[in-house]
C-alpha cells in the first residue's frame, strides 16, 4: 500500500476554508482518483487551541493506492487538476510526498 499525502503548512495572513477543503475538494478528489485506483481517502483537520503557529500543519490529506506505479500514475493524470482547485480554499502551497505504508497498527494486536 503506497500513500500520497498532502499538507498544508499555516504562514502568517494565510486563509484556508476548512468546510470546502473537506467537502467540495475531497469531492473533487474522489472523482478524479477513484478511476485511476484509489483505495482511500482522508481528510484532517488540526485541532488545536488558538491561532495556527507558522510551520504548523493546519490540514492534511491522504489517498492510499494499491502500489507506487498506481500512485505515481494518478499524479501524473490528476495532479494537475487537483492543484486547479487550491486557490478556491487556500493561499498556501500543499506539500506532496509519497510514503510507503510498511505496517498497520490495529488495538489488540
């Protein structure tokens, strides 16, 4: 299992619209992925007190695919598309990287 994930790093006087990021943009997401093999999708939202430190991650997704070619292979036809859709809830620059999941961690194991 391959995840991509994608993070949004809070900077002074940023914006970033949590209600379309978890709605509208995963929808977004969704519809383009799902075709090109998406296994999952999640969507966080940082919980904190207070304003947003800068460097803190504010909100972050990630889409879990089958294998590093399905992965690299939905970025290359959908990154793009993805990214279009940005400026409609943020001016912050997500940052994109891949990661192999090695093991998953159940209660009771």
């Amino acid at each position: 299992m391959v995840k991509v994930c994608g993070n949004y790093r809070w900077k002074d006087g940023a914006r970033f619209d949590q209600v379309y990021y978890r709605t509208e943009h995963m929808r977004i997401t969704r519809e383009l992925l799902l075709p090109l093999g998406l296994q999952r999708l999640e969507s966080d939202e940082t919980q904190s007190a207070g304003e947003p430190k800068p460097g803190a991650i504010v909100a972050s997704s990630n889409a879990y695919f089958l294998s590093l070619a399905a992965a690299q292979a939905a970025l290359t036809l959908a990154g793009a598309k993805l990214l279009v859709d940005v400026p409609n809830f943020t001016d912050i620059n997500p940052e994109i990287h891949v990661c192999a999941v090695t093991r998953q961690y159940h209660v009771g194991e």
